[in-house]
C-alpha cells in the first residue's frame, strides 16, 4: 500500500484474503463497525462509536497500527515501555503490525481490541521463528517472549511461547499480556474470515466456524492452554482474554454504497 497525493494505492495482494475484509469491515459507516465490534467480543467488551476508534479505517485510511509507535490506544509512557520490552535497537526496526486495534470498554474499564485475522489455514504456520535481522533485537524479543510466558504460568499452567515455534501465536499473546501488565484490559481475538475462496491458490479457505475453532485451537496445542480461551485472566487485577471468532464477510451492494456480512 502506498500514498499518492490524494489516492491510496494498493498491491493486488492487498486486495483479497483477510486484508480486504478487514479494509471492508472498517469501511462500514461508524456506528455499523462499533456493532460488528461488540459482536465479536461479546460478552466481554464493548465498542461505542461515539468515542471509541480503531485502525485500519476502510479503503481511504488502511494503515494498520502499531502499538508501540501508534497513538490513540496506549499512552505514550506506555507506548515506551512496550518498545523498549520488544525491542533493544529501535533504529530500522518495528513493533508488531495488527489486523484490526479498536478502542473498547472491557469490565467497565478502557481497553483495547486486538485482532489476528486469516482466511486461509496455511497461514497458521508451526514452524515459523523470529526472523529479526538484529541480533541485539533477536535476543530482546526472545527475552520479552520468555518474560510472557512466565508471567502467563503463574496465572494459568502449561503456557508454552517461544521465538522458535509458531512465533507470530506467541508474540500475539506476549503482548495482549505485556499490555495487561500496564493496566489496560485486552480481548485478543483470532478472527477467521470464512470462505475466501480467491485465496484458494494458497491454501485452503476455511468453511465453518466449527472448523475455524478446532483449527486454531489445535494450532495453538502446547503453546496455549485450552482453559485460556473465552475465558478471563487477571494480570494483577486487569481482565486479558482471548477469543476464537469467524464471520462470512461479503460485500453486498445495497444502493451502491452499503457494506454487509452474510
């Protein structure tokens, strides 16, 4: 994705799979996405459209965020502590990209939405590792990941993240519990987006919800405990939960404007 002027210019790559329909859900008028929101983190949290925001917002502003560089979701004390506990160099290097980051009202507190989105199963990948190319970085982010996990075991046994196995499940729930650790409530989802079937050359589309869950739970075997899904963990007092959600996301012309999910 680039920007020209005016225009926002988009790979063909950008434009299918899970990125399109994040770009769609977000391009949906303020009050239709604070529902679609609340709907997939129910029953722990609530978007408001009148003050909550999220990234991306649609086609015409699809930057994705970046929490410890984004403003609007941590405070820039916190937006510090997150950078300096991932990385040790931070010239040429970056925080964790998001599908979707919104806003939220979690147990009656302020919080934060953050969502990994796919649409195909090869993109849950097992043996995928951190593939810094700084070493100081490399050795930092194994330390956070480690600081995580022990953190994790002592709310909940058999946690297993690491930078060496399926790297990008372990650095999503290192940070929804580092941001915890800050006083900020997390709902973390992992959002399947069903029948994408123009990503069918790269892997195969997911179908069901029923076969979405049993995928990312399998997935996430020996890394995530199953008592941690859908449920809600405390970290020193602040709500952190994780959630398996899917949603067949069409666009739906109605009057040649509106966005809908079927």
């Amino acid at each position: 994705m680039a920007t020209s002027n005016d225009k926002v210019i988009f790979g063909r790559k950008e434009l299918r799979g899970s990125r399109l329909r994040c770009l769609m859900l977000t391009a949906m008028p303020r009050n239709q996405v604070a529902r679609c929101l609340t709907e997939l983190v129910q029953p722990y949290g609530v978007v408001d459209a009148t003050h909550d925001q999220w990234m991306p917002c649609g086609f015409l502003r699809p930057e994705e965020a970046r929490l410890g560089e984004t403003t609007g979701f941590l405070s820039k004390d916190q937006r510090k502590a997150v950078t300096t506990w991932w990385l040790k160099v931070t010239r040429n290097a970056n925080t964790p990209n998001w599908d979707i980051v919104s806003t939220c009202k979690m147990e009656g507190q302020p919080g934060l939405i953050l969502v990994e989105a796919k649409a195909y199963d090869k993109e849950l990948k097992q043996n995928d590792k951190c593939n810094s190319s700084n070493a100081d970085n490399l050795e930092q982010i194994g330390k956070a990941i480690r600081e995580a996990n022990a953190g994790l075991n002592t709310i909940l046994p058999r946690w297993g993240l690491s930078q060496d196995s399926h790297y990008q499940l372990c650095n999503r729930f290192a940070w929804s519990w580092k941001i915890a650790t800050l006083g900020v409530p997390v709902i973390l989802v992992y959002f399947g987006f069903l029948n994408a079937e123009e990503m069918a050359d790269q892997g195969e589309p997911f179908h069901s919800t029923d076969e979405w869950v049993k995928m990312v739970r399998d997935h996430a075997r020996k890394i995530v405990p199953d008592r941690a899904w859908n449920t809600s963990l405390k970290m020193n007092g602040t709500p952190m939960c994780a959630l398996i959600r899917a949603v067949d996301l069409r666009w739906v012309p109605s009057g040649g404007e509106d966005w809908g999910a079927i």
